[in-house]
C-alpha cells in the first residue's frame, strides 16, 4: 500500500511539472521570468497579507461547524492546524493532504465518534468555501462579457451543477434514501465508518452551516482580491469583475489530486481564462505564479509549527 500511494505522488509530482514545464514552454519561460522579476512586491505583499487573514476567518469557520456537533476545541490549536494544512497544502501533491492533516493532529486518541465529527467538519469547511465561491461566479457571470459564450456557460453549468450536488449533500435524505440498499460499508444509513463520517456532515445544523457559509463569502471576496492583487502585480490591466468568474474556476483546480498545489494545472487554466479575455500569455502565467507563491510563503508558516512541534515531542523525555 505504501509502494503505491508513493508511485501515485510521485505520478502526480511528475503530471505537475510537466504540465508547468509544457506552459513555461508555450509561452516562454524568459518572458515569464521577465514578468516575474518586474512584479510590484508591495502589492504581492499585501496578497499575502490577505491571504493570512482568510486563514483565520477558515479557522472561526471551522470552529463553527465543530461546535454544531458539539465540540470545543480551542480556537488557537485549530488555528494552527489550519496553518499546518496549509503547509501541506502547498507542498504535497494533492489538494487535499491538509486536511487529512487537520484531521489527524485533531483526533490523537480521540474516540471514534469524534474522529468522524472530526472528518465530517473538514468536509463541510471545505465545501461550504466551494459553495460560496460557486454562488458569487454565477451572480456576476452576466455581467462578465470579456469572455466567449462558450466559456460562460461552461462556467454557469459547472456553478449551477456544483451548487445542486452541494445541497444534496448537505440536505442528507435523497442520499441516504439512494444508498440504503448498498452494501453496510458504502450505505451512508447505519452504523458503518461512511455513515458515521456522513451522519456528522449533515448533522452541524442550519445555524452552524449559515455561518460556515457566511465566513467563507467573507473568506471568497478575499480570495478574489488576492488574485486581483496579483494580476496588478505583474501588470494585467483587468478590472475586479473578471475575478469573480475567473477565481471559482482557478480555485477548484486546487482540488484536482493530479498537482502540487495547483501547480501546472492552474497555470494551464489561467492561461485559457486570460488569453480569451485578450491578456498577454506571459501575464497570464506570472499572475498565477504569483498565487502560488504567496500560498507557499503563507505555508511556510504552518511548516515551521510543525517542526517546531516535532522537535519538541523528540526532546521532551517521556514519562
């Protein structure tokens, strides 16, 4: 198991760097760098700034939807981990490999029921953010004309089939009614580790899921002026509305487990998105280098807890 979860990240490493390499190439890596090198660090800056508040307003989200099940952890050891997700985020080939960590230092010797409360809050802190961000897409998206037809009502189907399956999942009955026939391990009914982590989903409550919701258009609009940071950054003269529809599509590549971090797969995105909308290629492509690395500068953070943390539990002597 180990052999190949270790052949597949490294499959994923690879489909990333060659995706990136084959952009870098299309466009012309020099020009890129020329991009790059000439970017307003200022403004990058305060991208990362940015990004670093919408860290907390994640983590009160989070906390939100754990106290609708009923637990309390502090506020500051959420802080962290989402932190240390965040680095893991970055760094490793999925999407994904910081939550499974937030969930993990969470859960140490918790019982099982917490492990799936645990589990079910990531998911819903996570898709309650891709809600959002497909609402606010679908709200601007007449009022985006810079780009072809074809690519805006690709993006309203994307947004208005994502908003469905959401609620479905957050509505809880059609689902359970649908597997309840299937065998105990795949039923989201019953007893079994699938349905315990589902039963935790749909059981945070109205309250807590508005909340979560609320913080993550709040989280959203952050998020879209980071990107638009970026793209003045390095020189792209677009105005703010474009970042509505453009920023729910680049975010979601996040979640394609076939990169690092984005890397390559939303470059080749951008370069789609911005081309179309008749922005230079080599802009294009500094812009969303830009959001990577003020993403993995913010990594950096959660990185050092976290060896901070290991360092400390290899000195402290054992009792």
């Amino acid at each position: 198991m180990k052999g190949k979860r270790l052949r597949s990240n490294l499959l994923r490493i690879g489909l990333s760097l060659f995706t990136l390499a084959l952009v870098l190439w299309t466009v012309g890596w020099r020009d890129v760098l020329a991009v790059l090198r000439a970017a307003e660090w200022r403004l990058l800056g305060l991208a990362w700034l940015l990004f670093l508040v919408g860290i907390v307003i994640r983590t009160y989200r989070w906390r939100a939807l754990l106290h609708g099940l009923g637990l309390r952890p502090p506020l500051l050891q959420l802080l962290r981990l989402y932190l240390v997700g965040g680095f893991f985020n970055a760094f490793l080939p999925t999407g994904f490999g910081g939550d499974v960590v937030r969930v993990l230092e969470l859960t140490q010797d918790a019982a099982a029921d917490d492990l799936a409360a645990a589990v079910g809050t990531v998911l819903v802190d996570r898709l309650t953010g891709i809600l959002s961000l497909l609402a606010l897409g679908l709200l601007v998206l007449p009022f985006t004309p810079a780009l072809p037809s074809w690519i805006l009502w690709t993006l309203a189907l994307v947004c208005v089939g994502g908003l469905l399956g959401g609620a479905l999942l957050l509505e809880g009955r059609l689902l359970r009614r649908l597997t309840s026939r299937l065998p105990g391990s795949l039923a989201l009914v019953g007893e079994g580790k699938l349905a315990q982590v589902y039963a935790a989903i749909t059981g945070c409550g109205p309250r807590a899921i508005g909340e979560a919701l609320a913080l993550s258009t709040l989280f959203n609009l952050l998020n879209i002026a980071i990107y638009w940071l970026c793209a003045l950054a390095v020189g792209i003269p677009i105005g703010l509305g474009f970042y509505f529809v453009a920023t729910p599509l680049l975010s979601l590549t996040l979640l394609v487990p076939i990169s690092v971090a984005g890397l390559g797969v939303r470059d080749a995105v951008a370069l789609a998105l911005y081309t179309a909308a008749g922005i230079p290629a080599e802009l294009s492509a500094g812009m969303s280098l830009s959001v990577y690395a003020v993403t993995a500068a913010a990594g950096l953070i959660g990185g050092a807890l976290y060896l901070v943390r290991a360092l400390r539990e290899v000195l402290t002597p054992r009792r």
